[in-house]
C-alpha cells in the first residue's frame, strides 16, 4: 500500500487536507480586482493552499521564491523565465518584442526548460520594468497571477525595492498578486505601517492551524488502512496532541506512523515509536544546527524547549539579551510566539531537552 500522508513539498489532491472556506475565501479575492497578503509560519501550508486554488483556475501564474533571489537582475530574470516558461516560442518573440534589452534565451533540450541571460551591465531597474510590463501584457490576453513567496525578504534584496515594486504594481489592471510571508512582524511592517509603499495594497488574510476536528478525520480515517478504528482515532488524536495540530509536522509523524504500523512492529505505543525513529533520523542534522548557534541562542532554546522561559525571571542573562535572542530565533524560524514562546518544531524539541 501507498503511504497516505505527504510533507516537505507541495501537498494536493488526495494528500490535501480540506481547508475549504479557505479555499473558497482565496479564490473570491482572485476573481476580484484585488491582491492577496497571505501571512503564517512556515510550514503551516501557504504554498499548498495557494497551489490548490490556482490549479481550479483557468489563468497563467507563476511563483517567485524570494528567498532565492540575491538581486534586482535576478528577480526580474526570474519572473521573465518563469513568464516565457508558459508559452511556445512564437508567443515569445511576441512578448519580448519591446523589450530595451532583448534577454538571450535558450532552452534546455532535456527539460524544455528557458535559461535567460543578459549582458553585463544592464540597467537591473530597466530589467525590472520590462519584466512587469511582459506580465501586464500577458494579463491582457488572460488575467494574471503572480505569487511572491517569502515576500518579507524584499527588504532585505534592496534597499528601494519595495518602492520600485509597488510603482510597478499599481498601475497595472491585468494581474492579481498574491504576497505569502512566513515573518509576521516583517509583514506587517511592510502592508499595515502607513509609511510603508505596500500600506493597505491587498486583503490581508492570516492562515491559522487545520480545525481539529477535520484533521482528526483526516489522519484517523487513512490510519485505518493498517489498524482498526478505535486504535487509528487514538493514535491520530496522539499525533494531534504531540504536533499542536501544525500541518507539516502532523503529516510527518502520521507517515512515520503509518510506516510503522505497516510494517506489522509490536510497539506498546507505536506513536513513540515513531517519534523516536524522527529524532534519530534527523539527529545528524540537528547537531549540524545546533553548532551553528552561539551560547546565548542555544541556553534560550533550552528555556524554551523546558517551558521555562520568562521575561521576568532571572535565567542568568540580562532581561534585554534574553528578549533579544526570542526575537532573533523567532525570525530565524526556530521559534513560535503565540501565548508564549514555542518551539517550532517538536522533535527537535525533545532533541534539545535530551540535550540539556
């Protein structure tokens, strides 16, 4: 049997875990004149929820991961490719024909996949407002999507990019963006400050946990394939209670669960089993990580990762290093701040405490 549960890359059609409302909610704003701020943390979906939604939707998008990119040159190659990848060669002279600088592009025999390139010294602002008007242009023909992953690291790209961007943005009338940001705090800086050139530009909409109930339903009902009923509501309400409902890392233990209880082993708990087999798979690279970090980072995950973290208590650090470092690890992505400061991933949670 196939295993039922997927993590790590884009999660869809079977694999996919309801989000409904959601669903219907992202797919209102895009047949609107509107633009999408999406905000979670990662992991949580963002790209999986957006990739179901465009693929009911009869419209050319592309998707930017801003992560990757070093540049202003670099994103406007990027969102040329990415733009030209969805055409045949004629519609390409078509779209490239008022280009200043005509890229060259070159296609991969093995993967049909466009390489573009351009000469040194290219003007990268030109570059960007060619690549914005191709886009614009393909709008005209069938209105189009562009999804910013990560959209918090414009600020980080350049220093006048969020300024050029939104000059380009808003006088367009045939595309619909959608910006995903994982740092909410960045986020809110860049579409809630008034200040800020993205103030207010779209609906800003926050992705929150899978509702229990469903994910209950989901996890328990595919468990059954390899145990009985009463025992797959069990584990999956285990797997709930041990992941925090987080989307990821429920699918993560569930497929570990499942390969267990597949495999026929005689665990008195299967669900520590499988959460045993996690950590140690991944000891290696939470070692690696945890060497990355300097003192003052890893005695404040220990905090966290015992529950035992306070801004009002003495931990044998000034109150002002200790809420530093909760910043710097929250947008490292090692942190969680809801009620309080969570770790964001459990299993290198129970790594830190076996560590201490």
């Amino acid at each position: 049997m196939e295993n039922p549960f997927k993590f790590g890359t884009i999660v869809e059609d079977s694999f996919f875990t309801d989000r409904v409302s959601e669903r219907q909610y992202v797919s209102e704003i895009l047949n609107s004149a509107n633009h999408l701020i999406l905000i979670s943390p990662r992991r949580y979906g963002k790209s999986s929820l957006v990739h179901e939604v465009l693929k009911k939707i009869d419209r050319p998008s592309i998707l930017i991961n801003l992560q990757s990119v070093t540049n202003v040159q670099q994103l406007a190659g990027m969102i040329i490719r990415h733009t030209l990848s969805k055409f045949p060669l004629e519609r390409i002279k078509y779209y490239i024909a008022h280009f200043r600088f005509v890229p060259t592009i070159s296609v991969n025999p093995l993967t049909d996949g466009i390489d573009i390139s351009f000469q040194p010294g290219v003007d990268a602002q030109v570059l960007l407002e060619d690549a914005f008007a191709m886009i614009e242009k393909v709008g005209e023909r069938k209105r189009m999507i562009v999804v910013f992953d990560e959209f918090q690291e414009v600020l980080s790209i350049d220093k006048n990019l969020d300024k050029q961007l939104r000059a380009l943005m808003q006088v367009q009338q045939h595309v619909n963006y959608i910006m995903l940001g994982s740092q909410e705090s960045m986020m809110l800086q860049i579409f809630e400050k008034k200040k800020s050139p993205f103030y207010h530009f779209g609906v800003l909409m926050r992705l929150q946990k899978i509702p229990y109930a469903d994910f209950m339903t989901y996890i328990s009902t595919r468990l059954q394939q390899v145990c009985p009923a009463e025992s797959a509501e069990s584990f999956a309400k285990e797997v709930l209670e041990f992941t925090q409902c987080h989307s990821y890392y429920a699918q993560q233990l569930s497929f570990q669960l499942w390969s267990v209880l597949q495999k026929g082993k005689t665990d008195a708990d299967p669900v520590k089993a499988a959460i045993k087999e996690i950590v140690s798979q991944h000891d290696f690279d939470y070692e690696r990580l945890w060497q990355t970090l300097g003192k003052t980072d890893k005695r404040t995950l220990q905090l966290v990762a015992n529950e035992d973290v306070s801004l009002n208590q003495n931990h044998g650090m000034p109150t002002s290093t200790l809420f530093s470092s909760l910043k710097r690890l929250t947008m490292q992505g090692f942190l969680l701040k809801e009620e309080t400061y969570k770790i964001d991933d459990p299993f290198f949670k129970l790594w830190v405490n076996a560590h201490l």
